[in-house]
C-alpha cells in the first residue's frame, strides 16, 4: 500500500469550486496541486498553484499532467473511459477507473446497484422516439427522461405526465441516448457520504436531508429528520457494498429518495459532493480532507458532528449579492468560489449555519 507523503502533487481534473476546496485541504496538509482543465482558469486557479488547460480528450496532454503528479483524481467525472485508461497507465488515479465507468452513465449506475440488490426507480433505456414511447407504457407515464451521460444540476432532463409529451421530451433531451425513469414519489431526499481508505476501512458522514429547487441542490441540513434517519442504516449498508465492490479509494457520495418502500437510490458522484460542503466547518473532518487522506494512504479523520445543527445553502446567481448580511451573523460561515458572473443557476458559494 503505496503512501503518499505531504509534500507530494495531487493532478485534480476539473478546476471548479469542488476543486479549489480540495486544493485548499490539500495544502493544509502539506500537498502541492496540480489542475487539468479544459478552461483557461476556474475557481481552483485561486489556490492551486499549477493549471494545465487541456481537453479530456486530449490523451497526450493527460499522459503528460499523470507523469508529473503523485496521484490523479478528479471533480469532474464525466471524461471518456479512454481518458481514464491514459491517465491509468500513466499513474495512479483514485478514486479508479471503474468508479468513473459507473457513475458516469446513469444506466450503469442503476443495473449496477439493482444487481447488488438496492432498490432504483423503476427505469428503461431510450435510443429513439419508438423507444422512449415502448419506455412510457413499460416504466409508467409519470416519468423523467434523462440523458444518459453528461447530466447535472436538473440538466438534459425532461418530465413526462402523459404519453403525448414523449416527442417534446425527445427534442428537449436534443435526441440523444437516455433513460426513462418512473417519477418517484418521496417524502424526503438525503445523501450518503461516505470516505473509503486504501486498506478498506469506510467511514460515514451524517446523512444530510437535501432539498433540490428546479434540479439544483438548494440546502444541505443535519441531523436530518426521523424520516431519513429511519432509512439510513439501509442506505449506507448499501453505499458499502457500492464502495467494497468498486474497491473504492476516496469521497464517494449516494444520493437517496426516502420512500414509504425505503431508500430509493437516484445516482451516485465519485468524488465530493455539494451535500457535504457542511462537513468543513459541521464535522469534525471534512470530506475535502478526507478524500485527500483518503487517496494519499494517511489515516482517516474522524467524520462527527462538531454542532448540534448544521445547514448548508447554496448561494445561487444573486443569492451572492446577499454577503454582506450573510457575514453580519456570527452563526454563518460564508463560501464565495471567486466566479464573477452571477448568472442564474450558477453555483456562486455556499453558506454553513451552526447552531444548537
Ligand atoms: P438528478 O439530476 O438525477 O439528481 O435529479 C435532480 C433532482 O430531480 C433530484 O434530486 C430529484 O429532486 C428530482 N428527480 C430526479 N429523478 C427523479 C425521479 N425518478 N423521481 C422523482 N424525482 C426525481
């Protein structure tokens, strides 16, 4: 079991928010970091002090960022699986390759946890319009129909409520393969979050209870309430066997449906996760650091609660005109990720309330 000393550089694909907090953990603990992204700069530019600007497709130039880091990992993993097998062969990449396959193409991700028993939506895949109406009368006509790769934050997603509407979902997907999944009906959404070391060891953050707004997370809060904390030891039992199957190394994150049947799973993130921003100020250790632990071979920190009540909201476009009164409240822990342009639905920072 190799260790990675501090000292040593950590590649991160994707130079976004969820970067430049895994850069910043990374630095507390003595590591140098090393961006590759296809922008000129992001919000990880602020404190990493290295930045490659190249395409995932680019195998030449991913070969040359994994031979000159320690190890690879990433916040962004919807790259080609052949970019993963450059950057394997060039170094190590954690979490691996089999994790990115997965968790990248949303019908994976659902044969995969149905076939280690979890429970899913009801779900069919969707190549052409025929598809997507055989899709309708199979998963029911209360769907969603999502693209199979490339989705996040609601996007390339489309509801459906009765047959008519498939021809409008198609067009709005832009005609590309998808998944049709029956619409769940749940009283709650939470997430798992979860930090797997090289040895195996696993260890569990709080489930937060998530809100989304239009597809967005919108707030982050724990202790999460009875409903959730009912179904949570079912949830994370199946989050190990996800992680123990992967051979999981890092930050791996389940989001949840609380259903009257149980945790239904939606879709899961190999790596850090918006739900657990809280974790930086609310736990004890957060999953940036631990994730960086996690892929450098250290001992993990310990996950508790550091307040009796957290809650995380996102500041989302002009929510982050706000900051002024956000600061004025000594409860509040503000998180700007230094984007200029507050357009709407962009992520611009997050705030964490602690309190009692
Ligand atoms: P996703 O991009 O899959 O995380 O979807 C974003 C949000 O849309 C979820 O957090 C839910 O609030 C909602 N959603 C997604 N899929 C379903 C579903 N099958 N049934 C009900 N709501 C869903």
């Amino acid at each position: 079991m190799t260790t990675i000393p501090p000292g040593s550089t950590i590649g991160i694909l994707g130079g976004g928010q969820l970067g430049r907090m895994i850069a910043s953990a990374a630095a507390q603990l003595g590591y140098r970091t090393h961006i590759f992204a296809p922008e000129e700069s992001g919000p990880a530019a602020d404190v990493s002090p290295n930045w490659t600007r190249g395409a995932y497709e680019d195998a030449a130039a991913l070969a040359a960022f994994a031979d000159g880091v320690d190890v690879v990992t990433y916040e962004f993993e919807n790259i080609d699986p052949s970019a993963v097998e450059t950057l394997s062969a060039h170094g190590l990449v954690r979490p691996g390759a089999d994790a990115l396959r997965i968790a990248q193409d949303r019908l994976a991700e659902k044969r995969f946890f149905n076939d280690l028993g979890g429970l899913t939506a009801p779900y069919a895949s969707v190549e052409s319009l025929d598809e997507l109406e055989d899709a309708i009368e199979q998963v029911g006509s209360r769907a969603i129909l999502k693209t199979n790769r490339m989705g996040y934050d609601g996007k390339g997603q489309a509801r459906i409520s009765e047959p008519g509407d498939a021809v409008g979902a198609w067009n709005a997907i832009g005609r590309q393969s998808a998944i049709l999944e029956g619409f769940v009906t749940f009283q709650q959404e939470f997430s798992v979050i979860l930090v797997r070391g090289v040895d195996g060891e696993i260890r569990f953050w709080d489930s937060p209870a998530n809100v989304h707004v239009n597809g967005i997370l919108s707030t982050s809060t724990v202790p999460a309430g009875a409903v959730i904390i009912a179904q949570v030891d079912a949830a994370r039992a199946m989050a190990r066997r996800v992680a123990d199957a992967l051979d999981y190394v890092g930050v791996l994150t389940l989001e949840f449906f609380a259903s009257t049947d149980g945790p239904v799973f939606n879709e899961m993130a190999p790596r850090v996760h918006n739900s657990g921003h809280w974790t930086i100020e609310g736990a004890v250790t957060s999953q940036f650091e631990n994730h960086v632990r996690a892929i450098c071979g250290l001992p993990l920190g310990d996950t508790g609660l550091a307040a009796p009540h957290i809650e995380m909201r996102n500041l989302i476009g002009d929510d982050v005109l706000a900051w002024q009164d956000i600061l004025s409240d000594p409860a509040n822990h503000l998180h700007l990720y230094g984007k200029n342009d507050a357009r709407p639905g962009r992520k611009m920072g997050h705030v964490t309330r602690l309190s009692l």
